[in-house]
C-alpha cells in the first residue's frame, strides 16, 4: 500500500491525500498524454465545499493543448483514475467534471480509516519524515546589543519559531541562530554616549542598576541629537574604528555590554516562550572570517575602490554598488553577512539558510546573495533564502527605537496578560491558577493576532485586535480545546480508537462529513504553510476546523447519543478534532490548556 503521512503506522505514512490524487494525475498524463507530461496543472480545495474534496484544471489545460473540449477530456481521464485508485487506495467515492474540472470526493470509509488511524495510540498527525533530515537553519529575532525587545520584534520571533517548529515536524534537521547584532556603528555611538555620561558625572553603578534600559536611553537620547549635531555621528564612527582596532578601553566596555545584554536576550526568550536557540553567533564571531572573504572577492576581481571605500558593484543586476569596507576603514553588515554565510555552508554543512527579517531590508540580501553566488559560496538558486515580513506599525506611526515611540515587549505581553486575567475575573472566578492560564492566555493572543497575518502584510498593533477574544483569535481555539477537552473527561475513558472496522451504514450528519473532511486536511495545511513558510495557513486551518466542530457539536448529540456506535463515532471525532487543534497550536508555539 502506498504510504502517505497520517502517522507512522501502517496506513498513511509520508504523504497527503492531495498528494495521492496528484500522483494519479501525473501517471495517466505519463502514459495517456506523453507529449504534456510535464503539463503544470493545479490541484486544490474548490471554491464551494459542496464541489467535493479536491478540483483539478486538468482537462481545461489538456483541452487547449488537444483542441478537444474539457468535458470530453474530463470524460477520458475519470475512468483512468478511478481505475488507478481501485488499484491502489479505493480513496475516492466519485470523480465528476465540472465545468472543465475534475472534482474528487473521498469515500466516508476511506475518511473513517484515517479518523480511526488518528486516535489509534495516540500516534494521530504523527511528525512526518518527508524533510528527510536535511539540514536547514532558520535565523530570526535578531535583537540588538543594549535594546530592549520591542512589539516590533515579535513578528521575527513568532514567525521564526513557529517555520522552525513545522520544518522539524516535517523531519527537517532545522537549527535556529539569532545572529544578535553586536557589531557596528551603532556600538560606537553607544561608546561615545556612555563615556559622555561617565565624563559628565555619572557612575557605572547607575547603568549597572538595570543596564539594558540605561543603555537604551543613552542611545535614544544621543541619536535624537545626532538630526541636530552631525559631529556625534562622527564621534560614534571614530569610537568604533577604535573598537576595530582592538582599543583596550572601548573593547572592556563592549564585552560588558554584550553580557548584560545576553542574559537579557535569554530573559525574553522564555517571556515569549519560543525555542531555545542552537546557536547565538552575533555579527563578532565572524570578525576574523571577514578577511578570507574580502581576499575571495579579490580573487575573483569583483573587489575595487570608489572614493577610499572597498566596493563590487553590483550594476550590472541594477542592485547599485555594495560596500564592504568604508572609506575610514570601518567593515560593514554586508562583508560580515558573507563572512557568516561561507561560514555555515562551509564549516557547518548547512544545505539552506532561512533569513527572518522585515521586508525593509530585501534589497541588503538581494545585494549579499548575489556577491555569495559570483563568490561561489552558494550552488544553484534556493540555498538562500529571504523570509521577508511586512513591517509593524503603532496607530501614531512608525516603531523606532531612536525616537522612542515602543511598546516594549515585556510592557506588551504584561498588559495583555493583566487584561486577560480580567476578563477570567469575569467569567469564570473560580478557575484554578488563574495567572499561569492568564498567561498562557496573552501569549496566544499575541501570537496568534501577528501568525494569523500573511506574514507579508504591514500590521498596525492595536490593543483591540490583539486582545479580540472572539473570533479569529488565538483564544477562540485555546477554548475550542478546551471544550474537547471537557467534553472527554466526562466519558472518563480514552476514545474508542478502532470503530471504523466495526462501524454500520451511517447516514452522516452534514455537520459530521464537513468536521471528517477537514480532520484528512490537516497534512495539506502543515505542508503548504511549509511550502512557502506561511504559518497563517495553519491558523487559517485551525479556525475552519473550530468552526466545523462547533457547528457539529451545537448539531448532535454526542455524550446523550442511544446508538453506541454512532456515539463511538461522534467522540472519535471530537478527540481528532483536539489533537488536530493541540498539534496545530504547537506548530505555531501557542500552548493547547485544559481550562480557561
């Protein structure tokens, strides 16, 4: 039997449903079609879930080909499936055309197997082998040295956590890295700023009381100063030359400021609770690397001088001139991103490297990826790749660390867990550790309000949205678990996990096929959230699936049910229902409670 990837059981192993109807197409096009067996067609859920499972645009692409008419290619090519499938699966019940294309409804046995596979031993939505181990690391929530986490830094955070969570799920040796960013002239306006409060009267005592905020404002506050004075702009350059060159004084400082800075990284990483990362290499550890690249790049002759700056322009690609070395002698974040990226191909063996970082910096990694591939860093196209995300705004305007117009991230994630707490208060009192569930609680709404979001789409961050406990919501589908949940208990036993054998001719309830269909898609969600590193198609998953059990649930009877079977079914559901919900709430790093 062919397998597909339901679990690791006998039945349905590595692949989607979807994915076996594709097959199918893609053999009758080998054998019936030769000459476009290479044909691009589209395989998707139809507009109307009535339609059926799956639609394909096949015959409509066949016909232009052919010059025969759809529905008479349609005609050809349904009996060949069916024919197939009786082979192989005896998955679908029918394949009828429609308007040119081929729809395909699955068999209710067939649906009642995977139901049955999916409570069987608990090994339903089994993590799947189909990565195969292949070694990708994924870089995101790039914090900066001496800057406290902001809203803004969530989307990189969240984004970043949960592609590493479904890459690994998918069998993908996934990494993650920070790459903090620990280097630059930004350190040396800090430098310049510290030592002015130092020579102005000020003690380190003061700074070491609650470092990263003290440092922040010292940076905020120079920076302001800087649109009025340029010339401690060009203090902060010659600070960080200083630093280069390995100046004892400036180099003591740094190190003290990338310790403080460290522990307060590691702080807000379990505040937001996302993995803990497998590496935390910032832009110093490739220092001594830089060297080996600039003598690659001359080399190669792509290396030249413009104006006292090392330069390779870029041109020719309309990608402008990237600077490597500065006219003062200052090296840049492009030479120490290629020093980075020979160093994890190289030396770590990496075969892809994922960058979440906002859409704002597309034209750095189109500039860095170009100079990696004439380098020959990199062979062929896709080993880097940009994971861009649209860019976080306040009702007022813009997030900018320099003005000093945040929301910090440890004022966000308090705020909405004190108005979470509340709104329990509220409604159920007596609920017992109110402050663990209300954070958990704030946690998916934060996380949920920005995942929920094609991760390319600029977010506006409004309390009310966030906090939108109705809905679309990460607290809409911690509630659905949690009335699955309720909803088991009171059996007081596991789930009946083999009825499907044993299961009569049920006339099924609308509401039942609809939640059964769903439940055989869930593999489909994870591979195409994956596919293009959209976790919004899980969450869009997830709130279909809610809905369908809600509609179910409010249809049925389910634990007053006569008929044993028919109950023993109808509870099967529900628990698949959770552990589609708990593993899917997992895949995007949100917590799947028992209460709330």
């Amino acid at each position: 039997m062919r397998e597909l990837w339901y679990n690791n059981g006998e039945f349905m192993k590595r692949n989607t449903l979807r994915n076996y109807i594709q097959e199918l197409l893609i053999d009758v096009l080998k054998s019936d079609f030769p000459l476009h067996a290479n044909l691009d067609f589209s395989l998707a859920e139809p507009p109307n879930r009535d339609f059926g499972d799956y639609a394909t645009n096949l015959p409509l692409l066949l016909a232009k080909r052919t010059g025969n008419k759809p529905k008479e290619v349609a005609k050809t090519l349904i009996p060949r499936l069916q024919g197939l499938d009786r082979d192989r699966e005896a998955a679908f019940l029918e394949a009828s055309e429609r308007a040119g294309f081929i729809n395909f409804r699955f068999y209710p046995e067939y649906l009642l197997k995977i139901l049955a596979q999916i409570n069987a031993d608990g090994g339903g939505f089994r993590a799947s082998q189909a990565g195969g181990g292949k070694k990708i690391l994924v870089e995101y929530f790039q914090n900066n040295v001496a800057k406290p986490p902001h809203v803004g830094h969530v989307r990189s955070a969240v984004i970043g956590d949960s592609i590493l969570r479904i890459l690994r799920y998918l069998g993908y040796a996934a990494e993650s890295d920070t790459h903090i960013g620990d280097w630059g002239t930004q350190f040396g306006i800090l430098l310049s700023a510290y030592k002015e409060f130092i020579n102005s009267g000020g003690e380190r005592t003061q700074i070491a009381s609650s470092p990263i905020e003290e440092l922040n404002k010292l940076y905020v506050v120079t920076t302001q100063k800087i649109e009025d004075q340029p010339e401690l702009l060009e203090k902060g350059k010659q600070e960080f030359a200083k630093l280069e060159k390995g100046d004892t004084e400036n180099r003591s400082l740094w190190e003290w400021f990338v310790a403080v800075s460290a522990e307060d990284f590691e702080k807000y990483r379990v505040l937001l609770d996302i993995l803990p990362f497998d590496h935390a290499l910032g832009e110093s550890f490739y220092l001594d690397k830089m060297p080996e690249v600039l003598a690659d790049t001359k080399k190669l002759g792509l290396l030249t001088e413009s104006e006292g700056a090392q330069i390779v322009n870029l041109e020719d690609k309309k990608l402008g001139v990237a600077i490597m070395v500065k006219s003062d002698g200052a090296t840049t974040y492009l030479l120490r991103d290629l020093a980075t990226i020979k160093h994890r191909i190289s030396r770590q063996k990496f075969s892809k490297i994922l960058y979440v970082v906002d859409s704002r910096q597309a034209h750095h990694f189109q500039q860095v990826f170009e100079i990696a591939s004439r380098l020959g860093y990199v062979k062929g196209s896709g080993m880097l790749l940009h994971v861009d995300f649209g860019f976080m705004s306040l009702p007022e305007g813009a997030i900018s660390t320099r003005k000093g117009s945040v929301v910090s991230l440890k004022n966000l994630i308090e705020e909405t867990q004190k108005r979470t707490l509340q709104i329990i208060e509220e409604k159920n009192p007596s609920l017992p550790k109110k402050n663990m569930v209300a954070r958990q609680v704030a946690l998916a709404a934060i996380k949920y309000f920005d995942l929920s979001h094609n991760r390319k789409s600029d977010i506006v961050f409004r309390w009310d949205e966030v906090l939108d406990f109705e809905g679309n919501s990460g607290p809409y589908l911690q509630y659905a678990y949690v009335r699955i949940s309720g909803i088991l208990r009171k059996l007081g036993q596991p789930p009946p996990a083999q009825f499907a054998g044993r299961v009569k001719k049920i006339a099924f309830d609308q509401t039942e096929m609809r939640l059964l269909r769903k439940l055989a898609k869930f593999p489909d969600a994870v591979e195409d959230a994956a596919a293009d590193y959209m976790p919004h198609i899980i969450c869009t998953y997830l709130y279909e699936l809610s809905q369908d059990f809600n509609s179910f649930y409010e249809a049925v009877w389910v634990l007053k049910e006569k008929d044993k079977e028919l109950k023993n079914f109808r509870i099967a559901l529900i628990a698949a229902c959770g552990t589609a919900i708990q593993r899917g709430l997992g895949l995007l790093g949100i917590e799947a409670i028992q209460e709330m």
